[in-house]
C-alpha cells in the first residue's frame, strides 16, 4: 500500500522547481557561450584536438548512419506496424 504524503503548500514547491529551471537556463547559456568560445580557438587554429592546461579538448566530426523510419513506414507500412512495441510511461509536467 502507498503512502500519500501531502505538502501544505506545494504551490511554494512549484515556485522553487520555476526558479531553479530558471537557474538551470541561465547556466546552461552560459556554458554554450564558453563551449562556442573554445570551439571557435580549434577551428581558428584548424585543429581538432588541443591540449589547454591540465585538459585535452576535442572537436571532431562524427559520422553516424541512422534507420530512417519514416521512409520504411511509408515504403513497409505492414513490416513496420508488425514491429511496433508500446510502452507506458508517466509524465510529470508544470503549465
């Protein structure tokens, strides 16, 4: 049997979990604007590896083969629907 335990007010618990998304923006641009820094010193210097200080920092090209589902969907609609695996999940979102 679960346990239900109800905070007093939540409405301040949704306020904070706001302002941390907030934070976590915040950061996560300012991380980007160093990464494009950085990023911007490989490229000038033509290289795809550099040693700074006490790191090795890499900007390398990846090549990846991907499965196009959406084109085997149109062309095998039946083979595609025959391999379809549904899963459940529970979403927790703030509006």
């Amino acid at each position: 049997m679960a346990t239900v335990i109800i905070a007093t007010n939540l409405e301040n618990e949704i306020r904070d979990i706001r302002a941390l998304e907030a934070k976590i923006a915040e950061l996560d641009e300012m991380k980007k604007e160093k990464e494009a820094l950085i990023k911007s010193v490989l490229d000038e210097a033509g290289v795809e590896e550099m040693k700074i200080g006490a790191f090795t920092v890499r900007f390398t090209n990846i090549v990846r083969n991907n499965f196009n589902t959406t084109a085997f969907k149109k062309k095998y609609l039946e083979l595609y629907n025959a391999f379809i695996k549904q899963s459940n999940y529970r979403k927790f979102s703030i509006v």
